[in-house]
C-alpha cells in the first residue's frame, strides 16, 4: 500500500518537474508558434492591427518585462492599479482592452513570446536574383563600354590607315581601286547572317523551351482562398484537404464538403487584412460567404444544411502536366517522403497558390538525380542486395546514399507509359 | 530432314513473294519518284517551301497564343469510398446469354475500364475468354437503346408501365421467351410473374442450342441436364466435332481443365491425349494431338463404329481406310484409360449422343470424368419447345410474348415462319439493349441494363454461384428486366429488394450477403464427382436411327470463338481480333479445304505461282453457295484442316445495321456477311447445322479478305522456323527431358554454350539489373491460341482499332498476336500456338538503331518506348526479329488536332472514336497519336502500380511467391489456361523464376541472334506415336 503510493507521488511530482522543465525551455521559437495561435489575430510586428504594432514593445514599456507580462496577463489590473503607460494605451486605442491571458499561457510562454518579439527583424525581401542581375547588369554596361571604346579606337586606326594609304597612294601615284561599301561585301553579309542565325536561334530555343511552362502562375480563383490562412496560420495539415496525395496519383481538390467540415461554424473572417496579387483588399468574410452559397449552406439555419445540395467550385488548375505525364502523389509523399513544399514552394505564406516551380522534365530528373531513397528504411529495397553490399563495404559513398536515378529513376518508362 | 513449320502456303513452297516479304517490315513502297523531276513531283521544291512558311507561321501563331485556362472541378459531396485517381474493384458477372463467368470489375473515377477473370471462381479459377473481356466495350455501345419505346416512339417508364399493365391483364397466354437463364431469383421472379398470370409459360431459346444431349441425357439417364465434363480428370480425351476449348457449353472452364491436365513437368512427364475428330478445321481440333477429318453427316456412323469398337466389336459402315483406322486407334486410346477417359459430341442430334453415353457408359466415365452431381446450368434450350411455340404463334394462340435476351428472328432457321407467327402475337414487348433483329418487331421496347450496370446472380453450375452488382450507374434510361416484371406481376419489392430478401436466408454467419457480394462467388457444391444410372433401352433404337452418311459437298456452319452465335458481331475488338484458325478479321467467309481449292477455286497451293497469287492479294475468290435453292456469295479461304468435301461458314453475320457502325461494310453500306442461320435444318426435333446437297459455283468477282496471316513475317536462316518454336513429341520428352536443352546448347556452341553465351555472345558487357528483372514465361503447352489475351491487352493498353482497309494494309496494331504455324501433312497439318509479344530483349535490336533514343533499355530489363521521343523512322520496326513493333499510320485514336488525319479511316475507327466510347479508355496509359511506333510495355503501369503497393508497405515485391501477387499482367490475368507467368527473375521465390528453373523445356524464339528475350517459351509437346 505505502510503495504503491510513494510511487504514486514520484510519478506524478516527476511528471510536474518534467512538465515545468518543459514549459521553462520555451524558446524564441516556441515563441513563434504562440504568437502565431495567440496573439497575431489582434498584433502584428510591424503595424497597427486591432492593436498595435509590437516591434520595440519592450523599449516602449522601459524594457521593464515584468510590468509587461504583467500587462499581456491582464491588462485591466494594471489599468485599475493606475499605471501611467498602461492607462495611456488604453486611451489611445479608444478604451479596446485586451483580452487576458492569465489562464491560457504561462509566464514563461508569454516570455517567450516577448523573447520572440525582441528578436524578430522586419523580413528582407529576397533579392539575390535581383542583386545578381543587377550586378550583372553593371558588368555588361562596363563591357559595353569597354567594346564601345575599342570599336571607336578600331574606326579610327581605320580611318587612319585610310588617309595613310590614300597619302601613300597619290605619292606613288597609283590609280586606287574602288572600295566595296561594307554592306556589298559578301564577308560582312555572311558574318551578319550567321550572327543573326546564332542570336535568333539562341533566343528562339530558349523562348520554345518556355512555351508551356507556366512557372509562377497565379490566376484569379472563384474564391479568394488562403493557403497562408489555412496552411500557415491555422497550422492546418495539408492531408486534411488533400488527402488523395497519401493514397493516389493526384492530390486531389476537396469537394465542398470538406471545406463545410469548418465552415459550418466559421463563418466570419478576423485575421489579418488580405490583399489580392494587385494589392486590393479582400474581405474574408465575404469569402466564405460565396463557399457557402456554393454549398447552399444558410447561417441562419445550419441545421438544414445537406452536403448533397452543394455544387462544385470551379477552381482554376495550376500544376498541370502534360497527358503523357504519370505522376503520383503517393509515390512522393508516403514512400519517399517528400515535403509538399519541395515541389509547392511555401504554399503555407501564398495567400493565392503561384506555381513555384516550371514543372519541366529537366526539373523533375535533377531533382531524381539528387534525392535519395529511402533505402534502408523501406523493406521494399531490400531486394537491392548489391548495392547494399557495395554501401557496407563501402564501394559506394554512404554519404551519398542511394539517389532515385541509382535505382532507376531516370527511365523513361518510370513517369511516360 | 528437319521439321519444318510454315506460317503461310508460300512459305510451304518458299516461294518468291514469301522470300521477299520476310525480308521487309513495311508491304508498301515508300511513295518516293525519282524517276520523275522534282518539280513534277507529287510535292514539288516549291510546294514544300510553302508548307514550311506555313508551318514556321502555324507555329509562331500557337507559340504566341496563351496556354488556355483549365477548370479543376473536384466533387461537390465526395463519396467516402472514391478517390479521384484510384481504381475500386467490384466482383461481379459477365451473364450472356447463359454464358456465366466471375469477374471482377477495375472502375476508375466511376467508370468500369477492365474486366479481370475473378480468381475465387471454382469453375474458372480466374480465366475468361476473348469475350468477357470486350463485354466492357460493349457498355459505351453507342447503338445501345437509350429509353423506353412504344412503336419506337420514346416514352417513360410510368405510360409503358400502365400500358403493358392493361394489355397483359386482356391479352391471354402470355409467353416469356428467354435465353437460358440460370439466375435463381430470376427465375423466382418469373414464377411469380407466371402465378399471376395463368395460363402463361416459360420457354427457353438457345441460339445453338444443346437440345441433342439434354434429350438424350433424359433418355440414358433420365435427367433432362447437361453434366459436367471433367476435362481435367481425362487421360484419353476425344471430341467428335465438339469445339469444347471455344464455344461448346463452357468454354473457359474446359479450357482450364484441359491445360490441367495438358501442362506437362519434368519430374512427372505425363500428359492427357486428345483425339479430334471433325470436318471443319476447328480451335479445338488444332490443339488436338490427333486429328481426323470426316464429312458432317458421317458423324453417326463415326459413333457407332466407336461405339463398337470400344466394345471390342468389328467397324462396320467406315469406308475411308484413314478414318476407319482412326476410329480403332481411338478405341484403343480409350480403352486402355477406362475410367479416365472421355467422349464428347458437338452434335445436336439425339440419337448420335445416346451413342455417346453408351460409349462414355461403357468407358466407366460417369463419375470419374463425368460429374453428376455437378450441373452444367448453360445451356437449357429444347428445340422442339421453341419449334411448337412458333407454331402456336401462327395459330394465333400467344396473346403476349416477352423476349429476354433472346434473339430468334435472326437466330432461328425457319425465320420467315417465326415473322408470320410474331405478326400474329398481340403484345409484343422486348427486354433488348439493342435494336436487334427480334426486338425490331416487338411494339414495347424496356431496354434492359447492360451487365456492369445490373444487380442479379447466376448458378453456372449446381452449388456455384456468382453474383452481379453494379459497377456504373446506369448510362441510360434501362431498365433490368426483372424490375419489369415484377412490377407488372404486381410484386411490391423492386428486384434489388427481392434479391437481398432471396439471398437473405441462405447466407448466414460468415457467408453473408455482403461478404458474397464482395467476393462475387459462394460456393456450396462439394469436390466428390457423383454418378448417374445409367439406361440402355433406346440404345438399340438410337444406333438404328441414325442417319446415314450422304454424297456430295456438305457445308458445317460453325461459331467463331470472337463472334459467338452473333452476340461478339457488334464488337470492334473482336471483330478485329484474328480468328485463331483462319487469321480472318472483319469478316464471313466460306472455308474450304486445300483439296478443294484445286478443283474448285482452281487454286493448287502447292505450285508457287498460284499458291503467291492467293496469298498476296488480299482479293479472294468469291464462291457463290447454293442451299436448297436459295444463293450466297462468299469469299474462299484455304484452310487445311478441313475436310475435303466440306465447306464451313460462320453463324453471326449478316446481322441488321441498327446494331452499329461495326456491323456494316462502309464500301457497300451493306451488313458484313451473310446470315447463314435460315438455312440451318430442322431434323428429328433438333436443329442441325450440318447442311447437305448444296451446290458450289465460282464466279468471276473478287473480294478482299483482312488476313493477318502473311503479316509481320519474319524468317531464319535455315528455313525450318525450330529456332522460333519448339515441338517434341511425349516419346522424345520421355526419354529425355533435357531434348531441348541439348538442342539449344547445339545451337549455341559456337557462342560459348548456354552458360557463356550471354557474355561470351558479345564484345560489349551485359548491364546490371541490380532490383528487379522482369521476365515472362509462356507455356505452349498450355496455349490454345483463344485470344482471351489479345482483347486483354486491347483493353488495358488502349490499343487501337483500325478498321478492315487498314488491316487490308498491314497496318493492324495489336500488341500481342498469336501466330498460327502448320507442320506435317499440308492437309490436315499439325498447329502450334505461338502467342507473341514484344520480347523485351536485354540486347534489343531496336534500341540501337533509334536516331533519337525513343526506345531504350530499363535497369529492369523493360525494352521502353517513349512515344513523345518517337519522330517515326521505323527504324526499330524494321530491325525487330520478331516483328511486334507498330506504327501508327494515320490517327486512330482522334488524338490529334488535324481532322484530316482520320479521312481515310473508316466507320469502325470512328466509332472507337466517339466521346462515349471512348469512356472505355486507360486513363493511366498515353493514347498514342499519329507518326508514332508502340509495341508491348510488359502492361509498364501495372509494374509500377504494384511495385508502388510494395513499397507503401514496405516490403519486398510478390511475384507468386506462396501464389501471393502485388501485380498481374493483362494477358496473364485473363489467360484461361495460366499459361502465361509473369514476375521478377531475380527473385529466386517467384513464380517465373520456378518455371523457368523447373522446365527443360525451356527455350527463347531465336536465341542464336544474342538478342537476350525476357520472354521465354516452354516447348510444345504432343502426345503422339509418331516420331516428329
């Protein structure tokens, strides 16, 4: 009786310690992920919100952190115990309090938020292209210049040379014979031809090996709908929507009744401001106002609501392959293992989906030339005995593991049937 | 001297057309003049300058326009079970016409793609028939009747309902005609409908009807049933004109049985022997190890001298000293097999298969290679029921005739009396899908479902049933028949309702409705064969009866294995599936032997000339028929194997135009063929087809005949074809069975011998396969040359439709062909199957000579052709031993933008081209386009889907081992005879791998070339006396 309650009490005071040792170690970015759930629906860093933008907060409070914790715990204590800044903001975001988190996170959470905050930058955007063919701009101008300046110095050592010979001939008083002009000369024409050829070719090829590819499309959907909202801030999986991308060839779109799962009771839109691709506002409550017209749905009467009244969205197709294409999700993403976002880009901060990649032939081979297998963990490769031999005795580089094209990746048989 | 094997006559002869065709790939002269300038020409310069202006600027215009905006439309309320992509597979029944075989049906995004033979069925253990797997073709028939009509005048299912409900209740007897039926609780449904009706009956019609052993199974035995024939448990087996392995009763389940006991091994190199006795070169008669041929109208005699023979009595009434002497061997085969030894007759005349039971009876078959207590449930039809009913029509005493999937206005052979009588009939209503002959005349026209999209059941045999489920909601405004009458029988319950509430009480426990649903078969009958007291009374009276031989030309009408009784007619796939005895596509034709040829067509096929003639030009010979004072006029083929005073035509053709584009010839407009069924005869109370006093006239026109025959030639050096397919005899195997071994080490001698040959045969170093290796087997033993797999492939591959001008050209595509070879005596030659594929060689000649690399070699051993790479040189297609590759002239599949591609394809293509046809497409497989080769991938989409499977799983593939499969190929699914094994070499468990290391008899078609085939064949034997 006596062991088993003193075991009972070091398993519980051990789960307490762990759990305070967990809840100690939250980190900067632990502290991120809480902003994201808890606070970014009213704050964002580098502008006002609901309320207002938290970039120097701390600064703002005289880098006095209790006092702030103290503040974001309950803000309505501080004010009603007459505290000089605390009553200013409320004041000056027209008597709006903020919503207490006393209950819902702990100190060392809300720590980690203000970690969080300290640390966070305004993101750069990414330049590096840009740099690149700036730079790379600069380098042709200063060509430019440098072929400018010896075509000149060329014209005149010409012209040089033509007066010299001129000078020359009427002091030798020969008769000259007549200079065929630049453009009757057969040379230069043919010169100019096949430089013609060789631009035009280069430029056409290339141009002929983008017609198709639609890298960075991004077209206008019946439905403003938000990757980043959903994906992003919402943290929701990607196989809850796209749940054919585990069993079959194609991801697959949800039909309406899978957007309904949520939106039977989300019906109103409180996150941050959308912006279209040209920059317009949208409103997300008016969004999910046309799903639910789509689906028939009436918020007045949720009840009454049968997923069979529903009609289909139009979505717009933006990863297209060709028909001569098998390509399979499950293939991708259950045995190998790919990240979504290997082939999607970062859909979880697109508000609209862009195509990230061109979906070229060149694209998908590089990346089965690089991309190993799952060779030791899958059973399947068991049947390699060979090259898991040759991985022992080292005669292939471990490191390098086994790509996709190793085992045949790269066939063509593997994607065209 | 060596054996020889022949394809063609004028190879038989190595004639000057046949030595020049073997040589070339393509029959047609590439249409270059140069004889002419080039300004005369065709396309001059100036001509060809303007089309590349053109195309530069077409291609300017399409580069410049934007990539048009596609919809991805998901569902709207997603069903759990769908996922879009992801093919469900549904048990159910290919029924027709009482034709039963369990299968399985792939549905991809609602839609049924591909049947597969459903290998929990005890009677076909997985194996179907050309038939079951076109059936699925048939569901996005255009010509399908799409509502309700009365006096062909649309209506709705509630008018019809009220209207027939009024005129059946004041219409007197009524009259169900069907064909044989075995559905329990249809025939449930139709008690009922009849108990509401007095007076009303049901009779049954089978368009080649078995009445002759039904009857004379009542009179031996006392039991109006077909048994079941235990092909299987046979050692001497012997058909008397019964065509078992492809139309005779069940087809698939003999074939299974025979390839049984037909399939021969090392450690135990026993096999059955098969006798064939017939007069019509037949599937069944070419795989026998003996044949002998006989007029149709000696048949009776035939069975009483083997009658007396296997009694050990003198034969009496033989003339023929060949037959006569066939006969006595026969009966000596069968004697020393007593109780493993078998009898079966084609014949539909009584008294001929009382003979048969009294043989079968005395060779103590009944119970051993008989069952009785097994039903055979396929064939039910007693002629003189349907004889009287025509009669009673004309009498005027049938107020109401109800027709189910019977067809009798083109099926019976006294027709026009069945017209007058149907005039006569009050209410006529039809249950076709179709407009067919019969259903033409009914009033009342309720389209029935087509099988895929029908609920029901079916009791093939006692205790063996199969159930039917939907696999797509009804394409049209169909109705299952059996809705129908119940509803008009006043029943409450639709059928669905009815068959739930039938199979409710007998499935119980673990064998519930739903599990009997999903595995598609239940099975109470139990393994012990039963017997059957046997009755000699009418023996004597039978043998007395039988009709005597007769004189002069006889004509057989026979079935063909695609075509059926006519049910295959409407089918592009199997109107262009080579008859595996003729190599005929497309058409009807009048069959008649070598011997005949000479006198009649004035064709001697031993002599060069006349024998190239014949062989090269497509036009042949029209013969004009003439029976009981009526005239035909068909096209001759020569086809050995026939009988010298026989000529055969095929039943099915001839069939109206309102069942589709494929039955109508589109030079003349006219149906294909002839309808040869009025001129069947009616004797003793069963029809006969066997036609005597006919008369034969040549004329002087001509007609061209799609032949495959002299397609994709391809020869050796030495002439003979033993190092494309090998033969032997039981003798030679059992005395050795390494033969074939030695043979090929001989072969190979000069290239390191079979262990060095595929390193020492080449100067360049085998590759790795480092996974898995990818290899076939295929056992000739077991072929029987069906084609079950060529429609298989057609099916899962989308392989195209040509249509007969283009087969006219040579220009066929499918991707496995079964080749035809003849040995021995040119008259009555030995057959050998050879199905052939594209071998997938590890040192593919092919591959090399691709300027572009479109075909090339997988690290699994996969020869692969991509056919966006393809530019069309034809290159590999020429430098292909084998001749499998196929080139597509012009766009059969619609896949291109320019119309003008298909003008000169005819209606057949266009059908296969139509939107609702075309829902019968792989969506996983390229749908190839014009100017492009394909060839056989080894079915690339199943490898990788299984191989997928493992790996989700994450374990290694299964390629038989313990008879576990993560993958089927096409035609090894739907091989009635598991002839065909499929699997990875490297896996030393799989099942390929056994039957590769277990048979000497292995061999590969032209191993000397060093082209390393993936394909291998295990070596024909045959079970003769003679040396071969």
């Amino acid at each position: 009786m006596i062991i088993r309650q003193i075991a009972k009490t070091i398993l519980l005071s051990t789960i307490i310690l762990l759990s305070a040792s967990y809840s100690n170690k939250a980190t900067a970015q632990e502290g991120k992920t809480i902003f994201n759930t808890y606070c970014a629906a009213c704050h964002k860093m580098d502008k006002d919100l609901t309320g207002p933008a938290l970039m120097g907060v701390e600064e703002r409070w005289g880098n006095d952190r209790e006092k702030l914790v103290a503040w974001v715990k309950n803000s309505a204590n501080l004010i009603a115990a007459g505290d000089k800044h605390a009553t200013d903001i409320f004041n000056k975001w027209n008597k709006l309090p903020m919503a207490p988190f006393e209950t819902v996170l702990k100190d060392a959470e809300i720590n980690a938020v203000l970690d969080y905050i300290k640390d966070w930058k305004p993101e750069v955007p990414i330049v590096d292209n840009n740099a690149n063919q700036t730079s790379s701009d600069k380098n042709s101008l200063l060509l430019g210049i440098i072929t400018l300046a010896l075509a000149l110095a060329a014209l005149i050592l010409l012209f040089v040379k033509r007066s010299l010979k001129k000078l020359s001939n009427e002091a030798l008083d020969v008769t000259p014979v007549k200079a065929i002009p630049v453009w009757k000369n057969k040379s230069y024409i043919a010169l100019a031809a096949i430089l013609l050829f060789v631009v035009g070719g280069y430029f056409t090829t290339t141009s002929a090996i983008e017609l198709g590819r639609n890298k960075g499309y991004e077209p206008i959907q019946p439905i403003f709908y938000s990757h980043k909202v959903h994906a992003g801030v919402n943290q929701i999986n990607c196989l809850y929507c796209h749940g054919g991308a585990e069993k079959g060839k194609h991801a697959n779109i949800p039909s309406v009744n899978v957007c309904m799962n949520c939106h039977k009771s989300i019906t109103e839109y409180s996150g941050e401001q959308l912006y279209n691709i040209d920059g317009e506002k949208v409103d997300g409550t008016a969004e999910i106002k046309k799903l639910h017209e789509y689906a028939g749905f009436d918020i007045n009467n949720a009840n009454a609501w049968n997923p069979n009244d529903a009609k289909s969205i139009e979505w717009v197709q933006i990863h297209s392959l060709p028909d001569h294409v098998y390509f399979n999700h499950s293939q991708h993403v259950v045995v190998g293992k790919v990240e979504c976002q290997t082939c999607h880009g970062e859909i979880n901060k697109m508000d609209e989906v862009k195509q990230f990649t061109d979906l070229s032939m060149g694209w998908c081979v590089n990346c089965h030339r690089e991309t190993k297998v799952q060779f030791k963990e899958n059973g399947f490769y068991s049947i390699y005995e060979k090259y898991h031999n040759e991985l022992k005795n080292g005669k292939l580089d471990s490191t390098k593991g086994i790509t996709v094209e190793k085992i045949g990746g790269t066939e063509c048989q593997k994607c065209h049937y | 001297m060596e054996k020889k094997y022949w394809q063609s006559f004028g190879e038989l002869n190595n004639s000057d057309a046949y030595q020049k065709s073997s040589k070339n790939e393509f029959k047609e002269e590439l249409p270059f003049d140069a004889e002419k300038g080039l300004l005369d020409a065709k396309t001059p310069r100036r001509d060809f300058l303007k089309y590349l202006g053109f195309t530069t600027a077409a291609a300017a215009v399409a580069a410049s326009c934007e990539v048009p905006v596609k919809k991805a439309i998901p569902f709207a309320n997603q069903p759990e079970e769908i996922v879009p992509g992801v093919a469900n597979y549904y048990a159910t029944t290919y029924v027709q016409e009482g034709d039963v075989i369990s299968v399985v049906a792939k549905v991809r995004d609602g839609r049924p793609i591909k049947l597969e033979g459903n290998e929990l069925s005890p009677i076909t253990k997985g194996g179907t028939s050309a038939r079951v797997q076109a059936s699925v073709l048939d569901l996005y028939d255009g010509a399908r009747l799409r509502f309700p009509t009365i006096d062909g005048k649309e209506t709705n299912f509630d008018t019809i309902d009220k209207v027939i409900s009024e005129e059946l209740a004041s219409a007197g007897n009524i009259v169900i005609l069907s064909s044989t039926i075995n559905s329990p609780s249809s025939l449930d449904v139709i008690q009922k409908f009849l108990a509401k009706y007095p007076g009303s009956k049901h009779i049954t019609y089978d368009a080649v009807s078995n009445s002759g052993i039904l009857l004379a199974n009542e009179t031996s035995f006392g039991k109006k049933v077909i048994p079941s024939y235990r092909f299987d448990k046979a050692k001497t087996i012997v058909s008397i004109g019964a065509d078992f392995l492809a139309t005779w009763i069940s087809p698939v389940e003999y074939a299974n049985q025979y390839a049984h006991g037909r399939k021969i091994n090392d450690a135990n190199p026993e096999m059955s022997k098969h006798i064939h006795f017939e007069s019509v070169a037949s599937l069944t008669g070419s795989n026998a190890d003996v044949r002998y041929l006989h007029r149709p109208s000696q048949t009776g005699a035939i069975v009483t001298a083997l009658l007396s023979a296997v009694k050990g009595e003198s034969i009496n009434g033989i003339s023929d000293a060949k037959l006569k002497e066939g006969i006595e061997k026969t009966a000596k085969a069968l004697t020393e097999k007593k109780g493993e030894a078998l009898v079966v007759c084609g014949s539909n005349d009584v008294n001929i298969q009382i003979i048969i039971n009294a043989i079968n009876e005395i060779l103590l078959a009944n119970g051993k290679t008989i069952d009785w207590n097994s039903i055979n449930y396929s064939r039910k039809g007693i002629d003189t029921e349907f004889a009287q009913l025509v009669d009673d029509m004309n009498a005027g005493t049938v107020g109401a005739l109800l027709v189910i999937d019977a067809n009798p206005v083109y099926t019976w052979y006294d027709n026009e009396k069945l017209k007058t009588g149907l005039d006569k009939v009050k209410v006529k209503i039809s249950f076709g899908s179709k407009a067919d002959e019969t259903t033409q005349k009914c009033k009342y026209v309720i389209p029935n479902h087509h099988f895929l999209e029908s609920w029901g059941d079916a009791e093939a045999k006692s205790g063996c049933y199969s159930f039917m489920q939907p696999t797509i909601y009804p394409l049209f405004k169909t109705r299952q028949w059996q809705d129908s009458l119940l509803k008009w029988g006043g029943a409450s319950t639709d059928y669905l309702a009815h068959l739930k509430s039938f199979w409710g009480a007998k499935l119980t426990g673990s064998n519930s409705w739903d599990k009997a649903l999903q595995d598609g078969v239940h099975n109470t009958a139990s393994d012990i064969l039963g017997t059957s007291v046997y009755n000699a009374t009418s023996l004597a009276a039978a043998i007395a009866n039988v009709q005597p031989a007769k004189t002069g030309i006889e004509l057989q009408f026979y079935q063909k294995i695609a075509i059926g009784a006519g049910q295959g007619a409407a089918n592009p796939w199997l109107q262009e599936m080579p008859d595996p005895v003729t190599r005929a596509t497309w058409d009807n034709y009048l069959v008649v032997s070598p011997a005949m040829a000479k006198t009649l067509l004035k064709i001697d096929l031993s002599k060069n000339a006349q024998s190239d003639k014949y062989e090269v030009h497509p036009d042949k010979k029209v013969v004009a028929i003439k029976i009981n004072g009526k005239l035909i006029e068909l096209p001759a083929l020569i086809i050995p194997g026939t009988h010298p005073e026989t000529v055969g035509i095929a039943v099915g053709y001839g069939r109206d135009k309102k069942l589709g584009k494929t039955v109508i010839n589109d030079v003349t407009d006219t149906s294909i063929g002839v309808n040869v069924y009025p001129f069947a005869q009616y004797v003793n109370g069963t029809v006969s087809y066997d036609i005597s006093n006919i008369e034969l006239k040549l004329t002087d026109k001509t007609y061209p005949v799609a032949l495959t025959q002299t397609h994709n030639l391809y020869n050796t050096p030495h002439g003979n074809r033993t190092e494309i397919l090998k033969e032997l005899t039981l003798g030679e195997y059992k005395e050795n069975t390494k033969v074939i071994l030695e043979e090929r080490e001989k072969e190979l001698a000069a290239y390191g011998g079979l262990d060095n040959f595929r390193e020492e045969g080449s100067i360049y170093k085998p590759f790795d396969k480092p996974g898995i290796k990818w290899g076939m087997s295929i056992d000739l033993n077991a072929c029987n040359g069906c084609g079950a797999c060529l429609i298989a492939c057609n099916a899962e591959n989308n392989v195209s439709v040509v249509g007969k001008p283009e087969v006219l050209r040579f220009h066929d595509m499918h991707w496995l062909r079964i080749d035809r070879y003849y040995s021995g005596d040119a008259d009555n030659p030995n057959v050998v199957f050879q199905p052939m594929l594209c071998q997938h060689c590890d040192n593919a000649p092919c591959e090399n000579v691709c300027p572009v690399a479109a075909t090339n070699h997988s690290s699994e051993g996969l020869n692969q052709m991509t056919y966006n790479r393809c530019i069309g040189t034809r290159y590999c297609a020429n430098n292909c031993p084998y001749k499998v590759r196929r080139f597509n002239w012009a766009d059969y599949t619609g896949s291109d933008s320019f119309p003008n591609n298909q003008d000169e394809l005819n209606n057949a293509v266009h059908y296969m081209n139509e939107d609702l046809t075309r829902m019968v497409l792989n969506p996983d497989v390229t749908v190839r386009s014009r100017g492009v080769i394909e060839k056989c991938s080894f079915c690339v989409q199943r490898l990788q889907d299984g191989k997928l499977k493992a790996k989700k799983e994450g374990r290694p593939l299964k390629t038989g081992q313990n008879d576990e499969w993560d993958l089927k190929v096409a035609c090894q699914q739907s091989c009635p005879t598991d002839g065909i094994i499929f699997g990875n070499v490297n896996d030393a468990e799989s099942s390929i791998s056994k039957a590769r290391r277990d048979s000497n008899r292995l061999f590969y078609s032209l191993e000397f070339l060093h082209v390393l085939p993936n394909v291998n064949y295990l070596a024909k034997v045959r079970n003769t006396d003679e040396q071969a």
